[in-house]
C-alpha cells in the first residue's frame, strides 16, 4: 500500500531526568523534523524514562546513517538507549512450529491480508505435518526432527538457518521444544512464545489440563519474550476468555485456540510496529494508533 | 478423528405444558436412549418451551428413518416443532465473499483444523480478488460479478450453484451485496451473516466511519442469519473490543477485523452443531460443551 | 417485591445413569408440580450427573416438610445427593471485613437494592475501621481483634456469633486473617472468600505487588469457597480487566477493587440464588436466568 | 492521603504545527518544571492536537496566578486553548437522581474510599425515594418534584442550587428527565449522564426492553457529556456485558446496573482527574496512569 505514509520510529529509554522531553523535542525540531506521534511512560519506582517516536520520512533529508550518526552524538550526551527502525522495512520472520497448525495458519493469514508488515521467510519444525500448509504458501519449510541425542545439533542447525536467513525475529508458535539458554540469550527480545496460559497461572507443560482441574472460570494465553527461564521472560499480550462447568480439559483447549490467535498476533504485531521496550523483566507497550 | 462419539441431536420447540420434559426424557429412556445432555430454556413471557438432547448414537437400534418416523408420532403429540441432525454428518457449506479475505482465511483454516464439522464445498464472489485464496486450497471458486441489470440473473447463477452443491448453509463472510427477499425467504436460517458493527447500532454501509463520528469507545461485530429486512434477521453471536482515541476510520477497520473473525466463526460453529433455535426474531443459543 | 413468582429449588448430583432424568421429571410431573426451569450437567470424566429445578410454589399442595420427606425416598432408591430451598427464605448473612470497605459498601448497597436476596445479619472485623459503615446501615457490628496469643479464641467467639445469629453463610470480604482448619472444615461449603489475584496465579500475600514484578497485562480476582488449604479451594467466578506499564502496585490495586468488587458480589448471588453444586475441588454454576 | 503527591494538570488542545512539543516541553523546562507525565494525541484528520501535562507542584516557585498569567502569554502566541487544574483542588460535585439507588450509592461509596478526589456536595431528585441514603451519608437532599407545568421552574431551582453550592460537575446518576438546551449549553462539559444502553444502539427510553426484543447477546451502558440532543453527547466511556437468551427484560435491567455503576464511575474519575478533552462531539480520554 504505497499510499501510507512512511515513517522514522525511535524507541528510546534512559534515567529519567528534567528536561529530556524537551532535549529530545527541540533535537528533532532544530533539524525540521515534524514529531507524528510521541509517546512516553515515566516509572517513577525505578526513575525511568521510556519514549517512542514517530517521525515523518519526508523530512528526512540526510541519509539514514547520517541521521542516526547525529542523533547517536545526542544520545551520548544524555545517555539514552534507542532503536530506530523505518517502517519501509519489512522484518524478517521465521516461524518456528511442532504439530499444531492454529497459530501459523493465522499468522500467515493475517500476513497475506497486510495486518503485519513483515516477511515470513522460512517456517522450521520438529515434526513433517505442517509442511503441506508451508508449501500452500511456497515458504520455505524445513524440518529438523529432535531426538535426545540431537537436541543441541538440531539447534544449530535452526540457528545457522536463522543466520542464512537473515531473520530478525523468531516466533514460537506453539513449537513445543525448550530452547536452550545459549539460545535465548544470543536472541534475547528477538524471539516471541505463545504459552497456553495465563502466566503466572499454569506454567510448563498441559496447562489446559492443570486449569480444569482447579476448576478456573476463564481461561488464557500469554505472548513473551523468551528467556533462559521457561515461561519466564517479559510478557508482552495476554488474553482470557470465560469458560464453564462444561468443558472438559479438551474443550478448553478448542476454546483456547483463539485465544492464543490472537494474543500472539498482537504481540507479534506490536514488535513488529515498534511498541514495545523491555526493561528488566517487564516489558512497556505502546497504544496502537492510526 | 473416528474415536470422536458419535451423537444424534433432536432441537425441540413447542408452547410450554406441564409434563413435557417427563413426557420426552421417558420417550427416549423406554426406548433405551442414554441422554448424553439436555439442554432447556422456557421462555416465560412467550409461554414457549426450547430443548436441545444429546443421544449416544451407539443406542441407535433402528434405521434413522425408523428413529424419526418413530419420534414423528410423540411430537405430533405433542405438538413439537423439531429437528433431528446426527453428528457423524458433514454439512456442506457455500462461502459467499467480495475483495475482503480475512473471514474466509479464519474459516478455512478453522475448518482444516477440525473445528468446524462442515466441508467447505464452493466459493462464490462478485469479485475475482480471492480466486487464488481457493486455489490455494482446492475449493471451487465461481465469480460471478454483479452490475445493475444482472443483479437478478447473478442471483438466479448463485441459487442454482448452491442446488447443484447441495449446500445445507450459507456463510456471507463479507459479502457486500444485498440478497433479495426471494433468496433470504427460501433460505431461511440457512444463511449467517457478518455485520461489521454491534447491531442495532450503525446498520448499513460504513460502520466504522459512523463509529468514528460517533466517537464510541468500543466497536463490535454481529453474526445473524440473513432475512428480509436489512441487518434486521435474529442475531446469533456478537462481541466488541475497547478502542480509543488513536484510531482513524481505518485504524478501527483494522481493529474490527479481529472481532468479525471471531464473531462470525463462533456463529457458524453453532449453527454447526446444531445449538441453535429460532423463535420470531431471536436465538436460543446452547453452551458449547465437551 | 411481593409479586415474584415464589419456587422450590432442587439441587442434586448422583452418579450418572441412564434414566435418571426421565425418572425424576416423572417424579415431579405426577406430583402435579410445574418445572418452571431445569438445567443439568454431566460430567463424563467424573461419570457424574448434577441438576437443578425450579418448581412453581404454587404446585406445593402439602408441607415443606412432607415434600422433603417424600423426596428423600425417591432420592435414596436412586443414590442422589440433593439440597431443596425455598425462594422466599432469606438467607441470613455474616460479612467479615479487616480495613478495606469496598466490597463490604458494595454488598450492602446491593443488598438495599434487592439484587440479593439476604438478610445482612452482622459484620465482624479485626480491626474497628469499618464500624462507621456498619451504623450507617444499622448492622451489627463486632470488633474482635486479634493478637498471636488470640488467635484461637477469637475465632471461638466469632464462631459463636455465627452460631447466636443464625447464620447460613459467611463472607469474607477482604478479611485479611486465615481461618483454621477446623473453622473451615465445620463451615464447608458456606464461606466465600475474594481473593485478589488470579488464582491460581499470586496466591498468598501482596498479589498486586507481585503481578507489578511479574509485568503481566491483566489482573483478576478471583470468589471461592474457603478450605483448609489457603486459595485452594473451589473456585465460584473469575474475572480480570486489562492493565499497561501505566500502573504501579497501587495503581493496580485500586484497579483491581473493580474487579473485586463484582467478582465477590456475583459468587454471593449464584450462592445465595442455589445455583452452585460442589463436586470435590470444583464447581459447577448454573447461568442466572430470569 | 496527605503522602500523595501534589500535582498540576494542563490540558491543551490546539491546531497541529510543527514545534509545538519541543515549544511546550521547553517552555516548562525553562521554568524549572519537572513533567511528570506527558500524554499526546493528534487527529490527523482533524489537523488537531491535543496534549495532558502533569508537573510536580513542589516546582511551583510562584502563585498560581501568576503561572496561569505567564502561561497566558505562551499560548496566546501558539493559539492554544487550555486549562490548569491543581490535584490537591476537590471538585464539588451535585448528583441527580431518581428512583433508582445503585449509580449513587456507587458514586457515594467509591467516594468515601478516597477512589475519587470530590465532595459530594448535594444530591438532587424528582422523586423522595433516595433521601433515605442522602441522610445516611449526611449529603444535602432537595426534593425538587417535576410536573408538566412546573418542568421550567423546577429547572431554575436546580441550576440556583448548583450555583449556590459552587457546583463543578453534575452526575446524572439515572436521572430520569431530559434536561432543556439551556441548562445543558450553560453546563457544557460539565454534566455526565449515564444511559443504560449501547449508545448509539437504543437511544431514548426503555432500552432493555428494546435489547430484549432485538435479541441482543451483549447489553451495554454509555456515559457521555449532555448536550442539546438527548444521548447525542460526547462519549466518555463505555462497556458490556454478555447476556444470553435466559435473560427476560427484568432479568436484563438487572445484569445492565453493574455495567453501568463501572460505566458511570470511571467516567466521573477520568473527569475529576482532567483527563478528559473534548473535541468537536467525540473525547480524548487519557490513560489512567499511577
């Protein structure tokens, strides 16, 4: 759609202080930029200061790099952590997936409507049956079966994929394999889980099962970052929806399914967009707008 | 899944009497029948009486024609209104489209994941955008395009396919045309529709725009079947999602398209399996359960 | 509101058999009593049956005493466990409160509005906060502070005024003290706590806290029947509201009241309304109608 | 809570430019202000923008007089219009009732467990029903009956108590008269009245009744500023609720009061805390943030 406008984002943090928003304001105002959109979320229990910017592209006159060189000198002086991303460019995107076809059937979907501005470019699972859903689409679907002997050479192999690939983001959609810590932390805010539960509540493995038998009243699903600790990192979207005495630990899981939909690709959505900053354990996510 | 029960489902209606439960649960239990599930609604300012039962099909000693010739005698009793469905039975479905594909993305892939019991046998639209998404799946795609004169003789292409398909429902999953009262009579209770805003509010064209103007806080969906008024037929299932400020016209479009997905999936699935009734201008719509 | 129609209300489980509702609605029926509603549940894990019936009080042509009697018969021939109440009794109602008042304004005043259908009948409270509240409304109100070395006796003398007062349940509206095992064993089924969090998510102490560390993005709150295991026991209604990286613990804490509020005020009202059947740690609630 | 923090609120809207952040933030810095908070919004469509300031009070070096003077002249160079508010300012607020309790004793409540900064400072009603809780609380109670003819005068003697009482905010807590077009032009912006119904679904009277017979499967309640056309005004929040077909009108109108208690409420709070600016009929509600 090369209608819509194109835009520069910056994703910034740093100690919070007086006087950063307007440092930063008057930066991009001394160089003509017009701000689209800014947001911004001070925490005041850690002193904190969180912001993201939108940019318009047309007043970019200088190229790329020279911008983000100067803004660097800038970021310097008052020790800011940023990201800047253009939102002509599509992320690369592999899919990660085990037997379940819910969550890919929906992200390539949501995909092929223009809802995520990204390219899935390759689709990687321990087990064949997907692959008929891959070639439906003509992505490139590898499969690396594990054993407990090949754990850690099957990883290798995805990670030189992910390499080959040239792929910014990993996302485990149901793929129901346990990365390893060398793994999450190479990537770290770069590969997103769905788990199939409201975290804290249900962590590890058969959580449809362990909520029927505490009899709970809703179900739901959790989208995070991975991390070295299982179901631990930032949590990005969660979702639940209301359930009753009827379903048995099978029918929550069919109920759940939707649920898991759609947190994951919000979740998905919002990196992708730009939303999110990690800080520690937590992660802020910034409204979606436009 | 052949391990799956197989399930004979009778949906009852008739005015409310005293003894009509004992009467139906003892019809069924004399005839050997274990009554999985029961389900009841008496409606009291109507003086009208809803029942949806569950048999285990494996109890069936009769042809099914015997069965319901059998039944046929106590409901003309009775005087109940009834049908008979048996889950082992694939209902063929016709979706009906123009440009937008979000709804039968969710639809197929739904289907393909075995959570609608149904075979999608065609696609029909007025437009040639999604032939690919049929192709892609191998399901009969028929364009038929619709200019003032031919709106008639399009219909007439339309009602014939779905006679030559032998389809038991029709799903209008954004389908921007309006069916004439021809159409929606015949297929009374056969054909759900999507409505891209909480009914009642903001029927007709362009929801969105009108809630934006409007400046709600949430916008929603509505699955009803189609009938002769406009948007007007008895609702089956609607949902919404809180929105702010930030959104344009578009951006609560893009927002909308999630609730559509659910919304009209979760009607189809109903209709599906057989948990719904219509009286005048509502639904009863039994829990799923399992 | 003396015009409503006044009901019986049956609450029974057994295990599953055929013909057990054929059987009791022929029970009924031949005793000339109008089933005014009736909903069932069977759990085929558990191969266990449940159900609940409203009869017309009108049909009631002998003593509430002779009903039950011949009830109890047919009950003992087919094994069914089964409770009867009355709509036009009032349930009598002991609220337990420690500092914070909004679940206790929030019970009272739905109370005075008829939305439950109790006699408020006494507060008791650890601490003398919230006795303004109490003289407000003209409730009984006793201070029975506790210390390490009163631990016990207090709950004597709070059990001994549940006993002098004639109650039929005990509500724990943010009474921030754990109750014994004996208290909880002797009133199984008859104390309904709040919980503040998601159980079983952010059990125990500061879930508002905890859930800020955590980073998650809904909280909830969760009504249960108290039990010898602290937040363990069977749950009676779940609900959660949406948070962002906006709210600091207190923030979510006075989110949260919300959701508290109508959580715990929901789970009195099925019980006090008959609509809840206990079967080991869950429980099944039937839908309010009406 | 003496502890909390003490706060000035800007609220500023103006036609978007270029700068008019960096002018902002840098005209604050200047004057030694720490900015709390920051929230922004621009309609694109509109060319408008609109933006919330929280500073720290303990900055405030000057009367506030003079910061309002001096901020005058900057906005009278960028064309802003404005308002400051102080938190540790309690808005006086007047409540308009009828017959029915829950939305005040709600209101009254909320407000007693310091959730909202206020004082209730009169409750005014057509009808004697409520004066029973305004006793209870020690609130001002005036009985103001209306009749066909007395309709006009009855209106004068409100809107002379308001003045007499110093009245910032007017809750029309299911008031059930239509106010005339002066009163609400001379209160515009400044009387919330909360309708029982989905707006713009099921404007006017008898709304659940309307819901009932449309066959609705969620209810809602909206609260909005009051303008000249009955339920035309300015949407400031909004909610549902699922209902099933159990539910007759009654059985509506009593599931709908908890939505509208919620509704009514976080629209009183988003006032009282000036996050609320109103734009042509729609609202920018910011955030809760805390």
């Amino acid at each position: 759609m090369a209608s819509i406008q194109k835009k520069i984002i910056f994703l910034i943090q740093c100690e919070d202080r007086k006087g950063i928003l307007a440092a930063t304001a008057t930066w991009f105002y001394s160089r003509s930029y017009n701000i689209l959109h800014c947001q911004q979320h001070t925490d005041n229990n850690e002193g904190r200061y969180f912001m993201r910017i939108e940019l318009d592209m047309k007043d970019l006159q200088t190229t790329r790099k020279e911008l983000e060189d100067d803004f660097s000198l800038f970021a310097e002086e008052y020790k800011l952590q940023w990201k800047c991303r253009y939102s002509d460019y599509k992320s690369r995107v592999a899919i990660m997936v085990s037997k379940t076809s819910h969550c890919l059937y929906d992200l390539i979907a949501r995909n092929n409507e223009g809802d995520l501005n990204c390219e899935i470019s390759l689709i990687i699972s321990n087990h064949p049956d997907l692959e008929l859903i891959a070639n439906q689409f003509r992505i490139p679907f590898y499969y690396l079966p594990i054993t407990p002997e090949t754990k850690q050479s099957q990883e290798e192999k995805v990670r030189s994929l992910l390499t080959r690939f040239d792929i910014d983001l990993v996302v485990l959609a149901r793929y129901m394999q346990i990365l390893s810590s060398d793994f999450t932390r190479a990537w770290q805010g770069k590969i997103i889980n769905i788990h199939h539960g409201f975290l804290p509540a249900f962590q590890g493995a058969n959580p449809y099962l362990k909520a029927y038998q505490r009899g709970v009243k809703m179900i739901g699903a959790t989208a995070h970052y991975a991390s070295e600790d299982l179901d631990q990192g930032p949590i990005i979207e969660q979702d639940v929806v209301r359930v009753n005495h009827e379903l048995t630990p099978n029918g929550l899981r069919d109920v759940g399914k939707d649920v898991e939909r759609r947190v994951l690709a919000r979740a998905v959505q919002a990196h992708l967009e730009s939303r999110i900053i990690i800080w520690k354990n937590r992660t802020i996510v910034f409204d979606v707008e436009g």
